[in-house]
C-alpha cells in the first residue's frame, strides 16, 4: 500500500543511521530553496526575453533545433576552424557569431547567479547537511553546491577533479573514483559529488578536455568564468533540451557520459532526493537511476506551502507512479522540503 504521509525530515527514521551509505539527488527545487532566480528554466528563454541574443544568434539556434548553449557554441567553433583551414572568407561571419552567443551566455548568468557572500550562510548549512551523505548528484549547473564544497575546511567532499600535470588552466577528472572512496588527503570515507548535466565550473578547450576551473576564492568565481568563456573554452552543461537531446549531450562528453553510464546506475538501495521533479525532461536520468537497479528505498522532498490535500496527493500519485514504473518494489516515503534539518534548514 502507497504511503502518502509527508513526513518531517526527523520524525520518521529517514535513515539517519544510513546517510552515509546513502545517495542525495538534488534537482533544481534545491537552488530555488536558496534563491527564487534559479526559478528560471531555460537560459535561451531568459537571454531571448531579455534581447540579450541577437536576432542572427537566434537564427543559428532555430538552424540546428536546440536551445542548448554548449551544442551551439561547439558547432560554431568547429565551423571557425573549418572555415579557417579551407581559407574561406565567411570565417568572421561564424567567428563574430560565436562570440556573440558566448557573451549572451556570460551575460544571463551573471545577471541570474546570486553571488557567494549574499547566502553564505545557506551555503553553509547546504554543505553540512551534503556531508552526511556517501555521494551527491547534482542535476544543476549553477555555483551552490561547488561553492559548499569548496567553503568546507577540511575539503571532506571530492568531485574527483585532480590537478593536471604541467602547467594547465583546469584540474582534469580522474576517472578512477573508487580510489577517492579510500582515505583521500587526510579525509576518511569522503562524500563524491558528481555532475551529470554539467555545471558551471566545467568547461572545455579548443582541444575538447574537458577541464574543471580553478578557483581563486568564492567571492569572484563567476568572474572566473566570465573570463574563461571570454578566451577559447565552452562551458560544459546541459542548459536545455528534452530528455533525448540531453542524452545526446551527455553522449558527447567523456565526462558526462562517464557519470551517466558508471555512476548513476549504481548509487546504492538508498536514495534522497530533494528538489527533484523528475519530468518527462529527465526520463533518461530517471531511467538509468531507477530501472534495472538495486535501489529499495527513496525518500522524497515535498513542497507543502499553499498546497491543498488533494493537489498534494495528485502530486504524489504522479512520483510513485513515475517510480513503480521502473521498479514496483521500490518503497516510497515523502518528507516536507522546509523540515528542520534538511538541506538549508539545519539552522532553523
């Protein structure tokens, strides 16, 4: 029988004595509990809105039928370089093009990223509340959760970027991460987070590695980027797409692909998730967490406030049949998203 109790995050054994063996899902609820402008679903809506991209930059959007940044940005220096090679004098044309697309990018998220000073203390409550669990995926690509991993002193959490031999600009991934599940720097049993979408922080060069950039302090990270994207790199993130034009971004990169085929299909019995709506947008994600998997049990966010009773199980039935269709065994509880103690109300 479905349970349809919304629980606290304490009051119904919400496997506090098995966090750490647990996996935490955050979706994009999580960022918009610490700021309503992440509330925004669609960079290329926002840039477009807001006449931020050009009419040309658009066009070239509309050509290839997507509305994801990093696809077209991708595209358009391959194009540069083709056109350079072959000598043709349209190179200006794709090159002036891509420079514009890249400084709309810079441009919408720096005027939609809340900087690090003005919610530090969510931050911090957002890393202690992440620490008690075995391994974070983070389905969102903006700075927050980077910023709570970067503001723990000791670092006990690795997104498995190690620093690059020689003289580089980034730290490259280091696809042995099982090693990192060992004592790592003086850090015991720390907790992975992982990317699958991309973030911020993620970028690639004109060579395609995919590169992690490295931070100077919190305060001017998005400036950091700014500066990045400026030069001859791409973002790495899925901004956009239904779920197959995610899954053909993730096919893409190494990185990302890496994640969706090793990682997500092995996340353990126990599973949180908060903030995560799991739309017909993340089928592919939903698919390979939950489909031929050994997960048992997952323990669900609910945002209650202004909700009626029956919009609240109408919401409900929709998850657990989601879920049940991938795996009817699975148990299924709900909490409320604002319980003391969970995400960014530890200190409540």
């Amino acid at each position: 029988m479905d349970d349809y109790t919304i629980y606290k995050w304490g009051d119904c054994n919400l496997l506090t004595d098995k966090l750490k063996e647990s996996t935490l899902i955050l979706g994009n609820g999580a960022s918009i509990a610490i700021s309503d402008v992440f509330s925004y679903q669609s960079l290329f809506e926002k840039a477009t809105s807001d006449q931020i991209l050009n009419s040309k930059a658009t066009n070239v959007f509309e050509a290839i039928q997507t509305k994801d940044f990093e696809l077209v940005l991708n595209k358009l220096r391959q194009a540069a370089i083709i056109n350079d090679v072959l000598g043709l004098d349209s190179d200006h044309v794709a090159s002036e093009t891509y420079k514009d697309i890249k400084d709309a990018l810079i441009k919408v998220v720096k005027d939609n990223h809340i900087s690090y000073q003005s919610r530090r203390f969510s931050i911090n409550d957002v890393r202690n509340f992440m620490k008690q669990f075995k391994t974070v995926i983070d389905l969102n690509y903006d700075l927050l959760v980077y910023w709570a991993i970067m503001s723990d002193n000791p670092i006990t959490m690795k997104d498995c970027f190690t620093k690059r031999r020689g003289d580089g600009d980034g730290n490259s991934f280091n696809y042995e991460i099982e090693t990192f599940r060992e004592t790592y720097k003086n850090v015991t049993n720390p907790t992975l987070v992982f990317y699958p979408h991309g973030s911020l922080v993620l970028l690639t060069d004109k060579n395609n590695e995919e590169l992690k950039i490295k931070r100077t302090n919190n305060d001017n990270l998005l400036d950091e980027i700014a500066n990045k994207w400026s030069g001859n790199y791409v973002p790495l993130f899925v901004s956009e797409g239904d779920s197959a034009q995610k899954e053909k971004a993730i096919k893409r990169s190494s990185y990302l692909n890496f994640i969706y085929e090793n990682v997500l299909n092995n996340l353990g019995e126990n599973i949180i998730i908060y903030g995560w709506s799991m739309s017909d947008q993340d089928k592919h994600l939903i698919d390979k967490i939950f489909k031929k998997t050994n997960v048992k049990t997952v323990f669900l966010s609910i945002f209650t406030d202004g909700k009626t009773d029956d919009e609240l199980e109408e919401e409900q039935t929709k998850i657990i049949k989601i879920l049940q269709k991938r795996n009817k065994d699975i148990t299924i509880k709900f909490f409320a998203s604002n319980s003391e103690g969970v995400w960014n109300s530890i200190s409540m």
